[in-house]
C-alpha cells in the first residue's frame, strides 16, 4: 500500500501541519505502508527529520504551479491508494488535479474555509455540527474532533493520574518556529513574575530564529533550562504542572496528559480552537498574541498558580477529551481502502459455511451450536433474498477474509462479523468495519445508526469496534435457570 503526503513547514507557517502528517505516517510505516512526503524546500523545512523517520521525501519546484509540480512527483508512483493534503492554501481544484493519480484523498483542515474534493476530511477540532456542509462532496466522510487527534504514540503512553494542582515546574513552549518571538515574551513575564521557587523548562524547535536571544534570556536572573527539538515531549510534559504557550496543536498533547494551560493564540487559526477549549474548561485563554503584554501574562500566571482547583479542574476537562489513539484511528480508515467489500453470491455459501462452523468462529458466536449443511444453505439463500439484510464478503489482495451480516430495521443495522479462520490479532477487524461501512453509506442511504451485540469474553472483538468508532450504550445481563424443580 502506498500514501503520499502534502505538507510544507516554513519560518512563516509554522512546523505543525508537517509534524502532524509525520504523526500518521510514522502509524502507516510501521504497519507496512510506503510513505513520501511532497514538499517545498524553504526556510524551516522539516525534510530531514521526514528522511530520519524512515519516510520518501520529493522536493517540489520553484517554478509552475503546486497542481502541477505535485501532479509530477506524483506520477511515477501511481496510482496511489491515498493522498494526504494538510495545506491551507490547497482546496477543491487542486485535489481534482490528483484525481487521477491517486485512487482516495483525505483533506486535514482546521479552519473550514474552502472546498475539498476528498473522499474523506479531518478536523481533530472542537466545533459545531455542520461546520463543513457544503464544503465536502455529498458522499465524503468527516473525521470530527479531539478522538482523531495526530498525537505520537509517547502521550497515549504517557497517560496517568491527574495533578494535584499545585505548581511547581512550568513548561514554555510556543511551537516549532515562533516567529513572532513569544517566547521571549513569555520570559519577560517570568522575569516580572519573579517567582524563584518555580522551575522552567523552555522548548523551542531547530527554526526558531529568535534562539540566541532566547538561550541568554534563559541564562538570566531566574534561570530557566533551554531545550532543543525535544523528541520526548510527552516527558517534559508529564514533568510540568502548568503549560504556558501557543494554542496550536500541542493543546491536543497536552489536553491528552491532563497538563493544565495559560494559552495565546499566536496564529488566526488558533483563535476558534483557543476559545472552545477554554469555555470547555480544558484551558485558560488570554486571547491573540498581540494583544498580550509581558506584564499581562505575568499576572495571569500568579492569578492562575495561586487556583489549584482550578488547574485540577482543567487538567480533568483536557484528559476527557483525548485519548492520545486518533493517529491509530484516522490510519484504520486509511487502511480500510485496501479491503473491498462486496455483496454475497450464492456461489459463496460454502465459504460462509466453512467459516461459521469453524471452532474458532463458533467460541465467541452469540449462538455457538454447530450449523447443518442443510439450514445454512437456506439460510443463505433467505438473506440473500431479504432487502432487510446485506450479506457481504471482504477480500484484501482479491481474496475473502470476512463475512459481514447487517440486520436493517427502522434506519438501524445490526452488524455480525466474522473473520475466516486464522487471520485474528492484525487489526483486520477494524479494517473490515470501516470499509463496509463506508459500503453502507454509498448503498444504503436510508441507515442512520449501527449496533452490534458482543459476547463479554469476546474482548478482541469488542477491541475492534472500539476502535471502529463504536461506544457502548448498554450492557445486557444473562443467567441460565438450568433446574427450576
């Protein structure tokens, strides 16, 4: 299976949109995925961390356009099984121009302010419903909120109990670049502060231009420790007790670890995203950069350390609303694309029949009785004739590797599931559930909800749905009167 990605890092926009691809494609390479990144060499390019982690890197041209320079480097390799935009500046009328080199796009966007031309579109943004109606084709798919956050898999790791409130080490960090110099703001501040019994740790990334300025303001008066693209983040983060930086991507990281924050907006995009994780109680908010002093930010932070119960509070709001799994989340639907779904035949009752009846198959089935012959071959051909059931099968690589049963009934489907024998603990099942699902959505417009009933000892199964984007709504409780007398 092969991805691309299209994202640029630069002094002026930032490292976030590269940093975030790079989150999922790590995902995909290690599941056996091909990955190269399409990118514009300027400065604050991140092409040789992309090389470092393993991933295909092509430079674009400086000169035609990026539908045509991107429509080139993607030539070679097509067609591609998908391809992944994060670029504020690219909109429907580039992603046609791929169309025909790739066989599914997925647009990553946080601002909902153009047309896609994607088969599927992630925002990990808190937000209202309908924030993309009419932005989107009829048929894409929307990946909505802080459950598809890209985090690297160190914070979902990372994840413990919630602090006490009490602040005694701050962590700084306003991104991978800051090019507007917040951090030495956010220093200034400190200075202001002058609270000698807080630690400070302060991150800033390879780009940041304002670095000599910042290490002799870190050597300053209350000596705060300076580090250099950290690759642990999720380390300094679960070392810290108060956040004081940029309301960019790192709110999810930071939200996952339950680290309370002091935010600014350093970016137009931030502002929405600042301001609905703040009334969410996940974060306090002072507003755009701009408008922020040292003097300012200085006493929030003495308002905001001396409030534990706040903090807690925080810190409980932002760990409830990420998990740290949304890069393994979004890369299931990716993966999904290589399983083809397709309505039962009656040439595929013996297929069926093998599998229902296998031991292996029948151990978590609701009803674990081996099938005769006969009563499935009738079986079978009652589903097939029933318009309130869909029989299909999946293959990967053309061959079969599962049955999927949905049960219709008043705009709910009731979903069975079996793989063939053999082929459990590969994440096969998750992969099964979002590509008929997507099947469904196409075929059956007329569903609006799925259930499915899971024995409690099925918990590979149960793992699957989970992860497929399944909740669990009630439990339902058995018990056998074997002997009544």
């Amino acid at each position: 299976m092969k991805i691309a990605f299209r994202a640029d890092a630069s002094v002026e926009i930032g490292a976030g949109h590269v940093m975030r691809c790079l989150t999922l494609a790590d995902v995909l390479l290690s599941r056996g995925v091909e990955t190269v990144f399409l990118c514009r060499k300027v400065d604050g390019h991140l092409g040789d961390l992309i090389r470092a982690r393993g991933h295909g890197l092509d430079w674009l041209p400086d000169t035609g356009t990026d539908a045509d320079g991107s429509a080139a480097a993607l030539a070679p390799g097509a067609p591609w099984d998908y391809l992944v935009v994060d670029h504020y500046g690219l909109s429907a009328d580039w992603e046609r121009a791929q169309r025909s080199l790739v066989k599914r796009i997925l647009a990553i966007d946080d601002v909902a302010n153009r047309a896609h031309d994607c088969d599927l579109l992630l925002d990990q943004n808190l937000q209202e419903a309908g924030r993309y109606d009419g932005l989107v084709p009829a048929d894409g798919r929307l990946l909505i909120g802080p459950r598809f956050a890209l985090l690297r898999p160190q914070f979902a790791a990372a994840r413990g109990a919630i602090r006490v409130g009490q602040v005694r080490r701050l962590l700084v960090f306003f991104g991978g670049v800051d090019a507007g110099g917040e951090t030495l703001k956010a220093l200034a501040a400190l200075e202001l502060l002058a609270r000698g019994d807080l630690l400070v740790d302060v991150v800033i990334g390879q780009s940041n231009p304002h670095h000599a300025a910042i290490a002799a303001a870190c050597r300053g008066g209350f000596g705060a420790t300076l580090h250099h693209q950290v690759e642990d983040m999720a380390a300094r983060m679960t070392a810290a007790d108060l956040f004081l930086g940029a309301g960019g991507a790192s709110s999810w990281e930071r939200c996952c670890l339950g680290l309370p924050a002091l935010v600014l907006a350093t970016a137009d995009n931030q502002i929405d995203q600042s301001t609905a994780l703040a009334q969410a109680g996940a974060q306090a908010y002072l507003g755009p950069a701009a408008t922020v002093t040292a003097e300012h930010l200085a006493r929030a932070l003495a308002s905001l350390i001396d409030l534990p119960d706040l903090l807690i509070h925080m810190a409980r709001q932002g760990a409830a609303l990420v998990d740290g799994r949304g890069a393994s989340r979004v890369a299931h639907h990716l993966l999904a694309v290589a399983v083809e779904i397709r309505r039962a035949q009656p040439g595929d009752c013996a297929d069926v029949f093998a599998w229902r009846n296998h031991p292996e198959t029948r151990r978590y089935s609701l009803d674990s009785a081996e099938i005769d012959w006969q009563a499935h071959s009738d079986w079978f051909a009652r589903v097939l004739a029933d318009p309130g059931r869909e029989l299909l099968i999946a293959e990967e690589d053309g061959r079969p590797v599962g049955v999927l049963r949905y049960d219709l009934e008043a705009g709910c489907a009731r979903i069975s599931i079996y793989l063939q024998p053999g082929l459990g603990g590969r994440g096969l099942g998750v992969r099964l559930l979002l590509a008929a699902e997507a099947w469904l959505c196409r075929e059956r417009g007329d569903v609006q909800a799925l259930e499915a009933e899971i024995r409690v000892d099925n918990m590979a199964s149960m793992a699957a749905f989970q992860a497929a984007g399944f909740s669990s709504m009630r439990t339902l409780l058995r018990k056998e009167l074997r002997d009544r007398h």
